[in-house]
C-alpha cells in the first residue's frame, strides 16, 4: 500500500470518523476529515538508491458542531505529532505537526455552508 493509503487508514482508526483523500462525498455525516498531499519529495544517495522520502499532507476536520471539530482535530494532532513506528506498511521515521496558518482558505468546504474547519499539516519523513 501507499503513504497516502495508510495516513488514511491511520485518521480513520483515530478518529472513527469519514475520512477521504481529496473529495468528500455528499452523503458522509458530520464531522468528518478530508485531507490533501500537499507534496513529497524523494531523496536518493548519489549512487542512486532510495534514501528518506519527506510527505507533506494538509489535513482538514469539518462540521455542523465546532466542539466536536475542535476536540476531533485535537486527538488527532496529539496522537500524529512526533509519530514513530509502522503505519500499514510504511516504516515512519517521525511525524511533526502544525497548524495551518490564519489565512488558511479551507479547500473541502464550500466557505458559506456553515461549516466549522479545524485544518492542520502533518510532515512525514518515512522510508
């Protein structure tokens, strides 16, 4: 499996909530958590075999109810932030987390449908 399929399996298991890569569908209830590869980078030796490999992903928590949001987003920086250990069959080597900045624009929500957003980073460096 990928990166990208074990992060979503991880957020999932931690927060038992929906949870899809880069669309949500109409139908999931509320909250839930969307989230994008933001970017990664793959760093090799120079005798050209694999070294670390660097994912970024934004991650979004959003719904009707803001405590729920917040305490959602909560527990799942707290158990991301400094990660080690195997996520499906991806070795990581540490997670570090951030808040998104103030200016943030949620990207999974039509900005006038009531929705409160809680959005985060969570950098990777696995092998």
């Amino acid at each position: 499996m990928s990166i990208d399929t074990d992060f979503q399996n991880k957020l999932f298991t931690l927060s038992a909530l929906p949870t899809q890569q880069d669309t949500i569908s109409e139908d999931k209830t509320q909250p839930y958590v969307w989230f994008q590869r933001h970017d990664a980078m793959l760093d090799t030796f120079l005798n050209g075999t694999a070294s670390i490999t660097e994912t970024t992903y934004t991650v979004e928590v959003s719904g009707l109810d803001i405590d729920s949001v917040q305490a959602t987003a909560d527990t799942l920086k707290t158990s991301l932030n400094a990660y080690q250990g195997t996520m499906g069959s991806t070795v990581v080597l540490g997670c570090f987390v951030e808040d998104c900045a103030d200016d943030y624009a949620f990207r999974n929500t039509d900005q006038d449908a009531g929705n409160h957003v809680a959005a985060f980073s969570a950098r990777f460096l696995h092998v």
